[in-house]
C-alpha cells in the first residue's frame, strides 16, 4: 500500500492543480493577515471559507482522480495485489496531497505573522485539524461514490450533490425543523442533528471554540453547554474520527466485491 500511496501522492503534487490550491490558500491567509493584522479575526474569516471550500475540493479532486486513473488502476488489478490495498493507497495519497497543501498553505503566513506568540495558536490549530478531517471524510465519500458508478457524469453529479446536501440544504431543513417544532424540547436533537453531519459539527466546534456561540441564540447555549467542554471536544472529535473511517472501510469492502 505504501508504494501506491507514494505514487499517487508525488502524482498529486506534480499536479498543477495542487499547486494552485496550495497558491489559494496561501495567497489568503496573507491578505486575510494583511487586512486584518489580527490571527483570530483571520481565523474566524477562514472558517467560513474552509468549511466551504475543503470538502468541496476533496470531493472533486477525490471523484476526478478515480476516474483518470481508470487504466492505471486496471493495470495494478492485473497484479498480485490485494484490491484493498491498490484503492486506499490511492485514498491515502489523494487525501494527503490535499492536507499538506491545506497546512503548507495556511501555515506560511500565519507561523509568518506571529502564530506561536499569539493567543490564537490553539483555534487555528483546530481548524486545521478540522479541516484535515473534513478532506478525509469527503475525499472517502468521493471514492466511494466513483467505485459504485461506473458513468462518469453519474458519479460526478452524485458527489457533487452530497456536497450540496451537506454543506448547504441539510441545514435548510435543520432550521426548518426547529422552527416547526418550536414548541418542543430540542436540545437533544440539535446535538443528534449536529453530529450527523460533519460539516455541521465542524462550524459548531470551532465557532464555539472562538466564544462567539452567542450569534446562535438558544442553540448556541445548548450547544456551549456540551461541545464548549473538554469532554464535548472529545465526542466531537470521536464523531469526525467515526465519520472518517466509516467511509474508509465501505472503500476497503466495496472494492473487494466490485466486479471490475
């Protein structure tokens, strides 16, 4: 597995589109530093970008590089090598390009500008371990959904229609819930709800890690009360880990029975 990872991921970063998400990131943690000259508005900033972007990216870049590699994976198929091990490999190195990428980017400008003198170094530091996760987790996703179609456009618009779901309509009906059922004790599932959705308890995590929860309300006082603990941190972080390999390991399974 080593081999293969090794190889997909120089393959990755060879790749000028690694290059350019490395540029993005980098060129915004400057201007972001530049025009605020404050580490943890900046970070406030690029939670509402990473959130975003990085399971976006992941998704893609993970769906793209199953199907351009089609032959290649074809190829290794042909050899002695166990199916799980030919597909994680790939997994492991798309997802890795993509992390150093994210690190090396937003790391520069801020370790730059002061970071390890600076109060923020905590928050920025679980952003960026969030956003690892968040490209973990979706980059899983994506290949799982490229390894069950076999249609390329099939496959692609099924990814990026998670993504849209996740990041954007799961909260539309999440908030719509909580409106039409008002009346209710919700505490409880506003937790549930959270967790079931790792872009969700990802925004939630940080957004109370950064004492701002009072923009949410009464949820940002039931949510305070449990994520804003030490023991809070650590489900979350237990649930993400769970949202990680969860999806890892219906990759590993799905590829062994896939008749290719």
């Amino acid at each position: 597995m080593l081999k293969i990872l090794k190889y997909s991921f120089y393959d990755l970063m060879r790749s000028r589109w690694s290059y350019v998400y490395f540029l993005f990131y980098l060129a915004l943690g400057f201007v972001l530093l530049f025009l605020n000259n404050d580490l943890s508005k900046a970070v406030i900033t690029l939670m509402n970008v990473i959130i975003v972007l990085v399971p976006l990216i992941g998704t893609i870049f993970g769906v793209m590089y199953f199907y351009n590699s089609k032959e290649f994976t074809e190829l290794l198929l042909a050899q002695p090598l166990r199916r799980s091990t030919i597909f994680l490999g790939q997994y492991f190195g798309v997802a890795g390009s993509l992390t150093l990428s994210l690190f090396l980017g937003l790391g520069v400008p801020f370790i730059l500008y002061g970071l390890f003198k600076s109060d923020a170094i905590f928050n920025f530091t679980l952003l960026l371990v969030t956003g690892a996760f968040l490209t973990f987790i979706f980059t899983a996703l994506a290949f799982n959904i490229a390894l069950s179609n076999e249609n390329r456009i099939k496959g692609f618009g099924y990814a990026v229609l998670l993504w849209l779901f996740l990041a954007v309509i799961y909260d539309g009906l999440f908030l719509l819930s909580l409106i039409v059922f008002e009346e209710y004790p919700l505490d409880t599932f506003s937790l549930a709800a959270t967790m079931f959705n790792p872009i969700d308890l990802s925004r939630t995590l940080i957004l109370l890690k950064l004492d701002i929860s009072a923009l949410l309300g009464y949820t940002g006082a039931v949510f305070k009360k449990f994520f804003g603990t030490d023991f809070g941190l650590l489900i979350s972080l237990v649930v993400l880990l769970f949202w990680t390999i969860l999806p890892i390991w219906r990759l590993a399974v799905k590829s062994k029975r896939k008749d290719f």
